[in-house]
C-alpha cells in the first residue's frame, strides 16, 4: 500500500504578489489571506484550504486534488481555478466571476456565488449539491457529465451546448436554458424563462414545471413526464419532434413536426403553411377542446 503523504501546514499567514507558493506540493492552507498578486497557488498537487480568503487573481491553476472548504473569494480573485483536476469545494461563497474553466472532476456542496457571470465553462465530471447562483449567465457552457441537486440559479442562457446532465430538485430562472444541448433529464424542477430548450437533442423533463413564452421549439427527441405549462406559455413545440404530457391548458402550440402530444387542453392550435409535417404530431386532449 502506498503511504499517504503528510501535508505541510501553513496557517495564519498572509500572501501577495506573483506566484508566492508555486509548484509547491502536499499543502494543508488554514486561515492564509491572499493579498494582490496572480497565481498563488499555481501548478500544485494535493492542496487543502481552509478558512482562507483570496483577493488574489488566478489563484489556483493546473493543479491536481484541491480541497477548498470555508472560504472566500473575494470579487479580485477572478477566474481563480482553471485548467485543473479533482477539484472539491464546500460550504464556501465564491463573490469572483468567471469560476471554474476546463476543469475535470468538479464537486460543490453548500456553495453560493453572488456574481457567477461565465462561470463553470468547457468543465467534466460535475457534481453539484445545495448550490446558489445569481447573475449566471452561460453558466455550464459546453460541460459535460454534470449531476445537479437542489440549485438555484438565476442567469440567462445556461447549460448551452451542455451532454449528459441530470438535474434534479431545482428551481432555474433562465432565458435561453439548454439550447443546443444533448441527453439532458431535468426532475422535479421548475424551469422558468423563454425560448426554453431550443436545439436540443434528447431533452426530458419530468414533474417539471415550465413557463416563459416559445418554449420547446426546435426540438429533436423532446419527452415530457407529469409536467405543466404555466398560462405564458405560447407558440410551443414549434418543428419539434415530441412525446409529451402536459398536465394543464397550454396557451398555443404551433407547427409541431411529429410524435405525441397529450394535453389537458390546448387553448390555440396553430398548423399554417409553413409547417413541415402537417398531422405527423399526434395531439390528444382531456376533454377539452381545441
């Protein structure tokens, strides 16, 4: 068995300027202050921080196993881990935009971002538990493997171009979510916000509650489980190829392209010209009429 190496503890200090502890490996960090400076932390392995505050830039780079638990990062401290492998964040607040790029094997539990502008962009292997995000616009951008539960976010056009996520018990208010995105299932969660699900290959969405305007449209595969669409929803399922059952009245439903369609009511049934299939979308009804 190979023995586990024994971490230099470094505590109650503070660090600024260029890359005051690079390439150094096997560090337990605890209660260090990172003053103004870049790549603090840069090129390290097995690093563990604790109660540490960054304010400085860039702070962890291509660095392999990070454990980062109560800290801060404070709005200087701007894409502070890139390029890196095995990363771990818990119970932390994260004030500092463009968080987490390229990295590969991602966990966060009890984590708020304030400000997560192109936050979590071209990550792998994602797990994501009790998570706050506001002003999160692109967040999730072309990630892959991404298991969510129990998140709040409020930021436009997130998960874009976004394989193999799995979200469960979360509340998204989103213009723009999942466009272009592949084998997304969504459970137990409201979606708000228009032009939901544009591009998507595979979507579900399951005891979901959606609404926003044009939702759904340009869809391929789209399957729908026990959700509702709220009263905006309008022009739905435009070109789209769809199973679904919607447990309320949808406001209008326009031009779908094929597969089924149950619903309680459908209020206006738009097929006009410019519909690619005519009739190759099933529509059944709950006794309500068209």
């Amino acid at each position: 068995m190979t023995e586990t190496k024994a971490k230099e503890v470094v505590s109650n200090k503070f660090f600024e300027g260029e890359r005051p502890l690079f390439a150094t490996n096997d560090l337990r960090l605890e209660d260090i202050r990172f003053y103004p400076g870049e790549s603090a932390v840069k090129q390290c392995n097995n690093v563990e921080a604790y109660r540490c505050e960054f304010m400085s830039k860039y702070p962890f780079w291509h660095n392999d196993n990070v454990l980062v638990e109560d800290c801060r990062f404070t709005i200087y401290s701007r894409a502070a881990i890139w390029y890196s492998k095995n990363v771990k964040m818990i119970n932390s607040v994260v004030e500092a935009p463009k968080m987490f790029r390229e990295v590969d094997g991602l966990i966060l539990d009890n984590v708020k971002f304030p400000n997560a502008a192109e936050t979590i962009w071209n990550c792998r292997n994602i797990k994501l538990r009790n998570v706050e995000a506001h002003g999160g616009d692109y967040i999730f951008m072309n990630g892959m493997n991404i298991e969510v539960d129990d998140f709040y976010l409020q930021g436009n056009y997130s998960f874009q171009g976004a394989r193999n996520v799995v979200i469960r018990n979360s509340k998204l208010d989103t213009k723009d979510a999942f466009w272009e995105t592949e084998n997304v299932t969504v459970y137990d969660s409201e979606v708000s916000g228009e032009f939901l699900g544009w591009h998507s290959k595979n979507l579900t969405l399951i005891n979901c509650k959606i609404s926003g305007t044009q939702p759904l449209c340009y869809a391929s595969n789209l399957t729908m489980v026990n959700c509702c669409m709220d009263e905006v929803c309008d022009l739905a399922f435009e070109y789209s190829t769809l199973n679904a059952e919607v447990n309320s009245i949808i406001l209008s439903v326009k031009n779908p392209a094929g597969g089924v369609l149950k619903a309680k009511g459908i209020k206006e049934l738009i097929i006009d010209k410019n519909c690619i299939n005519p009739g190759g979308c099933e529509i059944i009804l709950d006794g309500n009429e068209i």
